[in-house]
C-alpha cells in the first residue's frame, strides 16, 4: 500500500462514522466526556478513543483532549515531565535532565534534577555555561573559585540558590542525614544540549587524561609516576562519591575577601508583597544577586483558584518547573494560535519569547513553581495593565466592550490574583 498512513486514517474514519449512533450513545457526547479521558466536549464533537491509548495520560492531560474551545492554531509541544528523562544513577545519588531534545523550543535554558546521599559530593567540575540552582530538600556545601583565585565554601538550606559564572570551578557535598535534592538549571547555546552536555572538565577527566609531568603535587619538582590507576584511583562518573566525614573533619566555612558572593540566600531577603492578594513572590536577579548577570529567577506560591495574571515577558523566553501542585496555563504564539497545557510536581514547560500567557493553580493546594530566564533581570507586560493604561475609548472600539468596563480595568500590576 503506497500511502498507509492514509488508509488507516480513512479506514478509522470510516469505523467511527459507520458505528450505529445509539440513543444512549447520542446522550453521552451530549454531555462532555473529557474528564473520563474521552474527547467529547458535550457540544455534540468528538468522539470516543477506540486506538490505543495511554489513559492515565489522557486524564492527567484534559486539554490535550480538547478541553478549551478556545484552543486554535499549531503550538508545538512545550512540556516536558522530569519522570519522562532518563534518569543516571551513581554510588552517591542520582540526576536527571530536561535537554533542548526534549523541547525543541526551550533554546535558553536546560534544567536538571539532582539527588546526594548524606556524605556524597558532586564532582569537582566546572562549566562553558552560566549554572544557577535551587535547594528544595536537605542541606549543601558548595565551594567556587574563580579565575582571580577568589573562593567561597558556604552551606545552604532549603530555599537557598547558587549561581555560577561559565568557568567558575565548584563542587557540592550533602551535609545531613537525608538526600539533597536540588534544580539546576544552565543557559544554553545552540551547541549546549544540557547541564551535563555544558559540562567543560571536571577533575577526574583532567587527571586520567593529562601527562604525568604536568599534573600538579604537593612540593613540586618531584618524581610524578605516583600517579596511576593503582594507587591514584580517580572516579569517572559525576556524583559518583560517597566520602566518609568525621565531626569536625570539614574545615570551617570561609571565603576570600574580594570574592562575589556567588550564593542567595533566602532568609536574608524579605518576600515582595504581590498585588492580587494570590500568593507569594520573589525575584532574584542582578538587582538582588549581583553575580547573576545571565540568569534571572522567581520563585512562586499561588493558592488554590489563583491566576498569575496574563502577561509576556520582552526580554526573555520563560523556561519553568513545576514543584508542587496542579495547574493549567495557556499560551498565546501569534496568528491567532494558542495551546493550553495542564501540569503537575515534576513537569517543566518552556513560554516561547514575548508569548503571552497566565497560569491558573486547579489544585487544592499551593501551586510552587520556579521560573528561569536568560537575562539579567526578571520583566513582564500586564495585559490587564496594558489596556488600563491605553485610552479607554480606543481599547472599547477595538475590543467591542463597553467603555465602562474598560474604565473599571486596575492600572497596576495584579501578579497573582486571589481565587474566588
């Protein structure tokens, strides 16, 4: 058969419209179906799966069924669930990553998750591109130095974040008796696929790859044949290392005088009270992270019913992680397309540059997300704000609304809007 996607296309069109409408089946696609996984939307379209399909993705994906009839266009995929990515596991933990492969349109940011073990580290490396993280469970050590020499050894807890600069050689170790978890996320380059494909060196590559005569020891000068499988033994893999650390064994925390501070740390930083009365906000960028100059970020809380308001943001794409809860959020491309996607703990999606878009918390508890851009600082355009602030007679006209209504419009920002 030369065109078989085709025929099966027909022939399953021709199962569906030659099915015997019975008068109970009339009155189930009169009454929407999408939330029993089925596309019917109770107006009279769709019809039931009789393919294969996956169920449970079906429920958990209602708008992918057609849910919103206010759905148009083509918007590609922009979602992703960390539980989709392949996840590598090592003596001290585990990572898994969401790459450019996995969204196509996510070409600034690729994000990871990583897991240690009390007692892991994280490999000595460094990266050819800018890393920031987030600590959401257990406690870390970090240490950084950069190029002048600079260094800084400092512990995080849970809501503290990093960022350091392409080249900035660094590491971590778990600190507590429970796994560390973190998210980290790198700015991409169109030759960057991820935050382990942006990963340069790290110290075991350099020693099992480099001469025996350039490789530093303490004193210098020496005989350097020491150094060898056996009895230099080097991990090759990343998170690889379970040390074992006596009380007190860790020098105290320290850092050279003219370093940047390359760590934020969340108690010292007061949360922005957010207009909308709908949750809790805070933005970390260079205005309050000095250091972070290719990397901005917002933590978010939103409560059950909550709307982050529509908006766009002008200077960046918006890559985000979905931390806990539910939520729904539809995005605008132009030419009339728009896609809504709906998302749970886990999931990251990525709003293309100056797309317009709101989320909406459809859980019974707070939604918490992060946002990641690749700029300096975090900006976004109101819609509501937008049209408040346009004379009101040229929003009525075109809009076809009242000019009262137009006028009731909030001319400040309402970022997170409290549910009714």
């Amino acid at each position: 058969m030369r065109f078989p996607n085709v025929a099966v296309l027909l022939s399953a069109v021709t199962a569906v419209s030659s099915t015997p409408v019975s008068d109970s089946g009339a009155q189930k696609r009169a009454t929407s179906q999408i939330a029993q996984g089925e596309p019917i939307d109770g107006t009279g379209k769709g019809a039931p799966i009789l393919g294969g399909t996956n169920h449970q993705l079906d429920l958990q994906n209602p708008d992918n069924l057609g849910a919103q009839s206010t759905d148009n266009g083509l918007v590609p995929n922009l979602k992703w669930s960390f539980s989709d990515s392949r996840t590598r596991i090592f003596n001290g933990g585990w990572t898994r990553e969401q790459i450019v492969s996995d969204i196509p349109a996510s070409t600034d940011i690729a994000g990871a998750q990583q897991h240690l073990k009390k007692g892991a580290s994280r490999e000595l490396h460094w990266h050819r591109v800018a890393e920031w993280g987030y600590l959401y469970s257990g406690s870390v050590l970090l240490s950084a130095v950069d190029e002048h020499g600079n260094y800084q050894v400092d512990k995080l807890e849970v809501g503290d974040i990093w960022y350091f600069p392409k080249g900035a050689a660094h590491t971590a170790l778990r600190m507590r008796t429970n796994i560390c978890s973190s998210l980290n996320g790198t700015v991409s380059t169109t030759n960057i696929t991820g935050p382990e494909s942006g990963l340069y060196g790290n110290s075991s590559y350099v020693f099992h790859h480099s001469q025996k005569e350039v490789i530093p020891v303490p004193g210098g000068g020496g005989n350097l044949s020491i150094i060898d499988s056996r009895n230099f033994p080097i991990a090759k893999t990343i998170a690889a290392a379970v040390i074992s650390l006596e009380p007190g064994g860790l020098r105290e925390l320290h850092w050279h005088p003219n370093a940047q501070e390359w760590l934020y740390f969340h108690k010292r930083h007061q949360v922005i009270p957010v207009p909308g009365g709908g949750g809790n906000l805070s933005i970390i960028d260079s205005r309050n992270f000095p250091i972070a100059k290719t990397i901005a970020a917002a933590v978010i809380s939103l409560e059950p019913g909550g709307l982050r308001e529509l908006h766009w943001h002008p200077n960046a794409q918006e890559w985000l992680y979905f931390h806990k809860g539910q939520a729904q959020a539809t995005i605008f491309i132009g030419g009339a397309n728009a896609r809504t996607f709906d998302f749970t703990a886990g999931d990251t999606a990525v709003f293309p540059d100056n797309s317009g878009h709101y989320i909406e918390n459809t859980g019974t508890e707070n939604l918490v997300w992060i946002e990641i851009y690749k700029s300096d600082r975090v900006a976004d355009i109101s819609l509501t704000q937008w049209l408040a602030l346009t004379p009101a007679d040229i929003v009525a006209n075109t809009l076809k609304l009242p000019i009262s209504v137009v006028q009731q419009l909030k001319k400040e920002k309402q970022l997170l809007i409290k549910g009714s």
